[in-house]
C-alpha cells in the first residue's frame, strides 16, 4: 500500500505520515540536507499536490499524525499554509508544523483557530519551533530570525492555547553543556516538552564540527526520508544524555519525537 503514496512523496512510518514538497527553503541553514535529497528542488513546487491531498484521505487506520514541509519551511507562504490547513482539518488526523520564522500576532490567531477547529474532532496541532543553538545561530542559521524572536513565537502560541515543543533538532555537536541548558531554561515554561535528533551531513567537511573530539558517525538511510538517501548521522558521545538529565533537571520531557509528544499529551491533559 506504501508505494502508491511514497511515489507521491508521502512517507508512511509507523503512525505517522511526512510529506515531501520540492519546495525551496530560502534559510539556508548549514546543516540543511534538503539540497542533497535525490527528489530534485523546484523552486515553482506546491507545499501539496492535488494527489498528495487526495491520498492524505485515504491514509490508514494506523496513522494518527501528519507531519508537513518536511523538506521546507512550511510557513514561508502563509496565505498557502493556512489554506492547506483549512483542508486537511477534516482528516481526523493530528496536524504537526514546525517553524524557523518570527510570527506575527494575527497569524498566531489564524493557527489557533484550525487548532480549536480540530479541537471538535478530538485532534489538535501541534506546533514547534526549531531552535538548535544561541551563540552560535549566525554560524550554522544565518539567514534564521534570531533566536529571541523565535522564542517570542513560542511563547506567543502557547499563550494563544496551541500545543508547543521545541526542536533541538539537530543536536548540534559544537553546542556547549551550557548553552544548551541556557535554551532549555528559556523555553521550559513556554513549550509542552522537547525534541532532538542527530545531525545529518552528505559529507563530513563543515569547517564548525572538523576539530570536534568524541564524534560517533555512521552511515545511513534514515527511514523518515524518502528511499535512497545515505547520510551521515553525527552525534556527540554523551551530549543526547546530557540534554535528557537537563531537561528532567526543569521536569519537562525529551521525546523521541513529534509522534511521541502528541501521544504523551494526549494521555496527559494537563500539558
């Protein structure tokens, strides 16, 4: 049943669904892998197709959450994002959106309002901001609104009601003990929890992480990415370990990721 969807661009993994556009992300982050999928960038591409919209009905049973923009930034049109939101509402279906961007109050207040509406059918969006670093974000985000109008977003849209994690995602190997805690601190109160993940390089010559020590690199084809892509996955020994005791240090919770939280939430009414 997979392959009429994955020819389309849909994921299918466990119970969640990614969906994949060819649409250009114009932040330019350093550790962006988007370029170097084998589904070839279109700067004209749509953030769904017709078809892709088509099968997001007839996903199964199974799957409980839609994962958008995976290969962009999903709000970079937001007239469009929020049209497409508008759509998949009747789904029934968690929507997940995660964001570099700033976002004014009034488009906070458009999200909101798909949120109270899937609210009606017992799902909710949930919506994340990618925050990976402070000191370093011109290095490795230099095209990203800082880090303190990103954290304003967040808190703008958890006030407004929305369910919100943060992303460390990825875990930056260059990202000190500190200025790890130091997002973690900014954020806790504001967020639902966290989510992390390994950073993926096509190829191991980013002049930020050549001189780092304790580096664990393997090659692979992670399974949230369309068939035929080999990465290699970057970690730091220890450094994920050490995000999960500063996390549990402000009692809030790291997930595995965005299907786990929306699960863990929706056991747990009072996040």
């Amino acid at each position: 049943m997979s392959d009429k969807f994955e020819k389309e661009r849909i994921i299918l993994e466990k119970e969640r669904v990614l969906t994949y556009s060819k649409l250009s992300c114009p932040l330019g982050c350093r550790y962006c892998f988007v370029g170097d999928l084998n589904i070839e960038q279109q700067k004209d591409a749509v953030y769904l197709s017709e078809k892709q919209t088509e099968l997001l009905f007839q996903l199964p049973s199974e799957i409980k959450l839609i994962m958008l923009g995976c290969d962009t930034e999903f709000l970079q049109d937001k007239k469009s994002a929020l049209e497409i939101l508008g759509r998949l509402i009747k789904t029934g279906r968690d929507i997940s959106i995660i964001t570099k961007l700033s976002l004014p109050p009034e488009f906070i207040k458009n999200l909101s309002e798909i949120n109270r509406k899937l609210n009606k059918n017992g799902n909710f969006l949930i919506f994340s901001i990618s925050l990976t670093c402070l000191e370093s974000a011109k290095i490795w985000e230099p095209k990203v609104p800082a880090p303190a109008k990103r954290i304003e977003t967040l808190r703008s849209a958890h006030e407004s009601g929305i369910k919100t994690l943060l992303a460390l995602r990825p875990l930056l190997p260059t990202i000190s003990d500190s200025e790890l805690e130091s997002v973690i601190k900014l954020t806790e109160g504001i967020s639902c929890g966290f989510y992390s993940g390994p950073l993926y390089l096509k190829n191991l010559d980013e002049d930020p992480i050549r001189d780092i020590k304790d580096l664990i690199i393997e090659k692979v084809e992670p399974d949230w990415m369309p068939k035929g892509n080999s990465f290699y996955k970057v970690e730091k020994a220890g450094q994920m370990e050490n995000l999960k005791n500063v996390i549990e240090k402000y009692n809030k919770k790291l997930f595995d990721g965005v299907a786990e939280a929306v699960k863990y939430l929706k056991e747990n009414e009072k996040y």
